[in-house]
C-alpha cells in the first residue's frame, strides 16, 4: 500500500479555513436556549471577524435543527447579519452532526482565539 504524505495545517499561501460553531461560542442563552433569545457576544464576533479580515475562509457550522428537524438557516442567517458577521458560508442542521463533545488536534475554545 502506498500512502500520501498530507500537512497537517493548509499551506503557506492558500487560504485556512475556520469552521465556527454559532451557540455558546458567537452567542449566548440568560436561560432558555432558544435561538430566538439568543444574546451575542459582540468581542466573540469581533475576534471571528478579525480572522475573516486576515484571510481566512469563516464557515458558521451549527447544529441548529439537527435533532428537531426544523430548518433553522434562514433565521440562523439574519442573526448572523443582524449580529455584523463577516463570513463565506453557514452550515445547519443535518450538515452538522448533534454531538456533546469535539476531541479534535485542530481545536480551540473561542477563548484562545
């Protein structure tokens, strides 16, 4: 078997890609978790904005209407807009698998960015 040496980070030169969940990391819930009380958090925004400005790729990934079923993306879409994000793409519901934990090389909490 022959096997291809891949980099691990996008090379020098082409443009990095940010996936950026929306809940809990963008924005916030003061008690129910319902996307229509949903409270962003604008220095969140600003520092996914940044990386935007630098030129990465921002694709917003949620799981918004994973489990319900309910297509929650155009809503999703004028929070973001409302909210002043900048970004390439969002990704909803089934495109996003409902998970309660990420164990992944290439993680960082919305705090270390």
């Amino acid at each position: 078997m022959k096997f291809h040496e891949s980099n691990r980070f996008t090379r020098v030169g082409k443009q990095k890609i940010a996936l950026v969940d929306i809940d809990e990391t963008i924005c916030f819930y003061p008690d129910k978790r319902r996307y229509d009380l949903a409270i962003p958090e604008s220095k969140n925004i600003e520092k996914i904005n940044k990386l935007y400005e630098e030129g990465w790729k921002i694709i917003y990934w949620t799981s918004r209407g994973a489990v319900s079923g309910v297509d929650y993306k155009k809503y999703t879409l004028s929070q973001l807009k409302d909210w002043n994000c900048k970004f390439h793409e969002l990704q909803c519901g089934d495109q996003k698998p409902h998970f309660d934990l990420i164990v992944d090389d290439k993680a960082k909490r919305i705090e270390e960015i």
